[in-house]
C-alpha cells in the first residue's frame, strides 16, 4: 500500500509493503499551504508519486490537512471516541488517476470538560502506529501546536492542543521579548532549558512568567546565548504542568524535539518515552486493513 502524510507545511509519502515494513519513503517541504485553490491534486501525485502508483496496486490512504477544508477533499472530523473501525468507515473517496481511488483519512474532534471543541489533521494516524499496552495510555505530539492524547484500549478518548511552537515563534520574532534574544541560532544550552522548566513551576503564571525573560536578561541573570532555551522551557513547562498525565506517555516528534520533550517531563517527574520512528506509516498501514473490501 501507499500511504501520505499531507501536512500543511510537507509532504511525507511511504510505500508499504504486505507486512507493514516500510519500503521507500519520499518528502517533500511544500504542504496544502503552498497549493493554490483548484490544485490538480492527482497530478501532483503523479508528479511526486508516480513511478509507486505505477507500481502498487495496493490501497492509497491520505492523511493530514489534505483533508481539511483548504485541501483536496474535506473529510468530516470524527468525534472520540474513536478507533480505527471508526476512521475506515468515514474515510472520502477520491479519484488519483486513471480512474483509480484513493481514500482520505478524517481527522478527529472532541470537547473538553467545558464544551471547547478541539481538532487534529494527521497526528491520529501516528497514535493509531503507536504499540500501547491494554488500558490507559497517553501520547505527545510535540510541535507548532503540541497535542496531548488520551487513548483507551487502543480508542482515542480525548486530547488537547496547546499552541507552544506558535507562541515560541512569535515571541522569538517580534515584541519586547524578542530584543533581548540573540538575532542568530545558538546551539542548545541544557541549562537554560533546565532553568525555564522550573521558573514554569513558580507562582505568578504564564504571563508574568514570560516577562521575566526580559527582567532577568535587564539584570545579567539570564545570559542572551542562554535566553531562547530558557523561553523555550519556560512554554514547555508550562504546557506539561497543565495537563492531567495517566501511565507513560510516548513522546512522537523529530529526534531533537523528542529529547527536549523527553528531558522536561523527567525534570517534572512525569513517566515518559520516545516512540520509535514512522508512527505514521505504521497508523495508514493497519487503518488500511479496515477499509471496505
């Protein structure tokens, strides 16, 4: 089979074999985002994918933004709970080339406990390649907006999104914080990161947090190399503090992210791990066994 990752920054495509056992991987930097409206999807896919679909017969499932309303198709958001059976049975047919189908995964939706609806594109194919042990388990997707999810028995009960990577960059370009960080790329200071993690667990609050940044470099106690990892820890902190943790949770990002995640929730004293690569092939893969006929 084939399956993509169409995000709306990148493309991520693996050709699977009868096993699960990733084949071929291809990506590419240009996601929905960077599609103008009435996009010739399939000939994309022939121009990115081609030489596969030529190749496999197999079924093609399509996840990520691909689906959303500035995609190809809109795919209706799945409420939690929610398994696999569930995702097979509301994916949307789409037509790839010479009269070929293809289907695109919905993504999920839930509310929590004050009635906020919350969304995810794409990161439920990576729970779904996660190998979690029977009852309650819990995952994080780190990145431009984190999400933490609750999964049960295999089912996505609920999750959360956290706008951490959104609010790191924004800080880090533009306002007052901005000033006080070096105008180059450092190399990690795990001391830093160390201190904002801690500063997230002192009274005051994110806010009054986040102007401390400023106040400790005005006062030569934060050093300016220093200064983005402790922003950095400061909003990861802060982000893992506030949500409820039950079991392990297994952390599913980039190697460099992954570690950084990795660290803090050791700080923090929270159980976690980093899950093995290609959690999102594994998802399309056994969501791909549930497809009607």
């Amino acid at each position: 089979m084939i399956g993509i990752d169409w995000g709306g920054s990148g493309f991520r495509a693996y050709r699977i074999g009868p096993d699960g056992s990733v084949l071929e991987r291809r990506a590419a930097a240009s996601g929905i985002a960077g599609l103008e409206e009435g996009t010739d999807y399939p000939a994309v896919l022939q121009q990115r994918i081609g030489g596969w679909l030529a190749a496999d017969t197999g079924p093609v499932l399509l996840s990520g933004m691909v689906g959303s309303r500035q995609g190809w198709r809109e795919a209706a958001y799945v409420t939690c709970p929610a398994g696999l059976t569930d995702l097979a049975a509301a994916c949307c047919p789409v037509e790839i080339g010479n009269g070929r189908i293809g289907h695109i995964v919905p993504g999920l939706s839930c509310r929590d406990a004050n009635g906020v609806p919350d969304v995810m594109r794409g990161e439920e194919m990576q729970l779904f390649g996660l190998d979690l042990p029977v009852g309650a388990a819990m995952a994080i997707l780190p990145g431009t907006h984190s999400k933490h999810a609750h999964l049960l028995d295999g089912r996505v009960t609920g999750f959360s999104t956290m706008m951490t990577g959104e609010i790191f960059a924004l800080l880090s370009s533009h306002g007052l914080i901005a000033a006080m960080l070096p105008q180059k790329e450092t190399d990690f200071d795990e001391a830093g990161f160390h201190a904002g993690v801690l500063a997230s667990g002192q009274p005051g609050g994110l806010l009054h947090h986040l102007f401390g940044v400023r106040s400790r470099r005005l006062f030569g106690e934060l050093a300016m190399a220093a200064a983005p990892d402790f922003l950095s820890g400061l909003l990861i902190g802060h982000e893992l503090r506030d949500t409820i943790w039950r079991g392990q949770a297994q952390i599913i990002a980039g190697q460099n992210l992954a570690k950084r995640y990795l660290k803090a929730c050791s700080w923090l004293g929270i159980a976690a791990a980093i899950a093995p690569e290609d959690a999102a092939a594994r998802g399309l893969y056994r969501l791909s066994r549930f497809l009607p006929g």
